[in-house]
C-alpha cells in the first residue's frame, strides 16, 4: 500500500486545462496579446498603462489564458487574441528546421499547453500551429529520453533548463525508470524499507524522549 500522501496530477496539454494540476493552473495564468473589438465599461483597471475609467474598443491589451477564454466569443466578438511570437510563422520554420536547437524553456516553459490551448481560439493559422506543435514534440522526444537515459547520477540541470515543462517531466520519468533498473541490476529492487509514516512516527517519538 502507498503512503505518499500527494499524489502529483501530470500537465494537461488538451483543449481544457486540468484545475488539480500546478502545471495548469500556473499556464492559466501565461499572458496572451489581445485586441478589444468592444469597450469595456468600468474595467479599466486592467490596462496598466492608462489612468482611464473604461477599456475603449481596439485597446491591445495582455491578458492571462484563463480570462482570456473567458471573455472570447466566436458568434458575438468581444476580443481578438494574437499569437505569441513563438507560434508566429517565422518561429515555426525555426521548428521545423531543427527544433533541438530552441530553448524552449525560455520561449515558455508551457510551449505545447500554451499552442494546444491557443487552438481554442479561431484562426486561419490553427493547423499549421497543432502541426508544429507535434513535429517539434516528435523532433525533440527521442534526445530528452535518451539524454535522461545516459546521464546516471551527472549533473543534469543544463539539460533540464532548455526543456518545456512537459518535457521535463518526461526526462525526470526517464531518469526514474533509469535509476529503477541499476537497482534492479544490483539487487536493490526487492529490500524491503520502512514506510514514511513510521519513520516519522520515529522521529516524533525521538522529539518527544529528548524532550
């Protein structure tokens, strides 16, 4: 039986984001360039750069995903979103020329949830996006598995910072199994070991003797 008390969910990178993820919740919040296609009465507040009581029509604007979605509309439009530069044409031949050589951390650490969620806005240029979403994930797949597979107890964070976050997940997966088979090689895998909730029953029983 587990004893881990937190059972971590992995990243949703579909249409909608999965609100018990960490992952999600902090790619709710990725800032997208907008376009008000109507005004916005008493919603000033949210365009920092002005004082004004109101959002005018055709104020560019960043919001973050999740108000973003909020406020879009296909039949009656109330924003236009704009891509990010990184989905933009001229970063996807970039992609398509080599993608291992992008880091995609520092384009974004949620470079394949953020362009699978920009989908769910229309645009002519969705299907080249969700294209070139799954080439550069097929392009860069086989050397984050195999960089996980071949770099036992090294140093390991120049690697991991150039990766999405999807990414890293995976190469922290790889390394788990990795380092699962040496212990299984050297006959670790089957030692028996003490549940976390004794050993900190151990430790509360410690404290409570000295004191």
């Amino acid at each position: 039986m587990s004893t881990q008390s937190y059972f971590p969910v992995p990243p949703g990178v579909g249409m909608e984001e999965n609100f018990l993820s960490l992952d999600d919740i902090l790619l709710s919040h990725e800032r997208l360039p907008v376009r008000t296609e109507c005004s916005f009465p008493r919603l000033g507040f949210l365009e920092r750069s002005s004082d004004a009581h109101d959002i005018p029509e055709g104020t560019k604007m960043e919001l973050p995903l999740w108000l973003s979605k909020g406020l879009y509309e296909r039949k009656r439009k109330v924003l236009s979103v704009d891509l990010p530069k990184v989905y933009k044409e001229g970063w996807r031949t970039v992609f398509t020329a080599d993608p291992c050589v992008v880091d995609l951390h520092k384009m974004g650490p949620y470079y394949y949830g953020l362009g699978s969620q920009i989908l769910h806005f229309d645009s002519p240029e969705n299907s080249d996006i969700a294209q070139a979403l799954l080439q550069t994930f097929i392009g860069r797949f086989r050397r984050t598995m195999d960089s996980s597979q071949n770099a036992y107890n090294e140093d390991t964070s120049a690697l991991v910072e150039r990766l999405d976050s999807l990414e890293k997940a995976l190469f922290r997966s790889g390394q788990n199994g990795l380092n699962s088979f040496q212990s299984w090689e050297k006959g670790q895998a089957s030692q028996l070991t003490a549940s976390s909730l004794v050993l900190n029953y151990r430790k509360r029983k410690l404290a409570d003797v000295q004191t």
